[in-house]
C-alpha cells in the first residue's frame, strides 16, 4: 500500500521569506511525528500528533516554527521568516498499533535549502 | 537526560568481515530500543527492535541494560549492507524517538 508521502521533495528559499511543508500520512495512522535531519545536529525530533492534537511539542525550536493536522490525516509543518540554519531535511512519520509494538514509518523527506 | 550515542561515524570493512555498530543510551527507566537503517537514495526504516529479539538481513542486537548498550552485530558483511544506521530509543507507545548521530557503515570489495 501506499506509505508516508511528503511534498514537495525540494524546497529552496530566500532568507525571510515562510514555507510549508506538507505531510499525508499511512491511511488509519492515528499518530503523526515531525523530525528534522541536518549535519550538525543528526535527527531530532520536533512535533507529534495524535489525531489533530499536538501532545509534545517540546521539539520545536523556536516560535517560528508550527504545526497542525487537520481530519486525522493531512499535515503542514510551517516555518515563518526562515534562517540558513533552517536548513535541513525535514522527516515526517506516521504510526499506529499493531499489537503490542508501534512503528513508526517514515516520508521520503523534504529537502529545504534556505539562501 | 535521554540520549543515545554512537561513536563512530564511519565504519569501513571489507566484504566477509565482521561488523559491529556500536551504540550506547542514557535513560532513566526502559526504553525501547531500535535499529535504524537508510540505504542510499531511499528513506528511513526499521531495521530491528530489542523487543522482538530477532534477526533481519543477518543483524542481530541484544540489550545490556548493565552496559546501557544495543550494539548492531553481523558475522559476515556484504557489500548491500552499506548505508547509515541509526540507534533509537523511545520510552515507548506512541512516544517521540530519540536518535543518535548515526554510522556510516561502508563496506569495500
């Protein structure tokens, strides 16, 4: 079946200006997590959502960074007025139970170059 | 705090030789623990879980809680095994991942 998708795969922008990020999870996916993969500082995660609520948000690294999930499914991570050090490969995972284990399944990534 | 290291960043082998990817963790309880793998050109996933004790590709990885350690092992690499591998922990259920800095695992002819 169809896995995690992310859109676009490339994003390049100028210093300041916003981007969005989009993220369809794995169709029944209740749980939905944002990461963020970069050189310096390898993966970290930054948001995640059960349903359209956010229970941890502890990732996010400043206001300029948002999140939300509408109907369960769809995703949008939003960065306001973006920085160089922004840039970075942007992860998005879904996740559901299967018994006693959770997965999490992870999107081909986002790859955001901010000049 | 919870953290996972992996020392290495770069392991280099040759086909036929043993491999093991180190990884420690610091955690205040139990954890789950994961090996992840993202092979050139593809995208992140699971390779395997401490949970399930189980063998995948020829890998296996056993949890040393007196350690704190959940190396990767495998008796004979091939040259498709190459990729970067990637230790995580989660305090588990729907919890947050956390990874470490990941290993470059190259494996020569």
């Amino acid at each position: 079946g169809a896995g995690v998708s992310q859109s676009p795969s490339n994003k390049v922008t100028e210093k300041g200006k916003d981007v969005e990020l989009r993220c369809d999870p794995i169709s029944g996916h209740t749980a939905l997590y944002w990461y963020r993969q970069s050189l310096g500082q390898g993966l970290e995660f930054l948001i995640y959502f059960q349903g359209n609520s956010a229970p941890d948000k502890s990732g996010l690294p400043s206001d300029r960074f948002s999140a939300e999930r509408t109907g369960g499914s769809v995703s949008t991570l939003t960065i306001q007025r973006t920085q160089q050090e922004d840039s970075a490969v942007y992860l998005c995972a879904s996740s559901t139970r299967q018994g006693r284990t959770y997965e999490q399944y992870f999107g081909p990534g986002t790859r955001l170059t901010v000049t | 705090a919870q953290r996972v290291t992996q020392p290495e960043k770069l392991l280099s082998v040759f086909k036929g030789a043993p491999v093991e990817l180190k990884c420690n963790y610091s955690y205040s309880g139990s954890p789950e623990l994961f090996w992840y793998v993202q092979y050139s050109r593809q995208r992140l996933q699971l390779l395997l879980r401490h949970i399930s004790r189980e063998s995948i590709k020829g890998f296996t990885a056993d949890l040393n809680k007196g350690e704190t350690s959940f190396h990767l092992k495998k008796p004979f690499a091939q040259e498709e095994d190459s990729a970067m591998y990637y230790c995580a922990l989660t305090s588990g259920g729907y919890n947050k991942l956390i990874f470490g800095a990941g290993t470059r695992l190259a494996v020569h002819p």
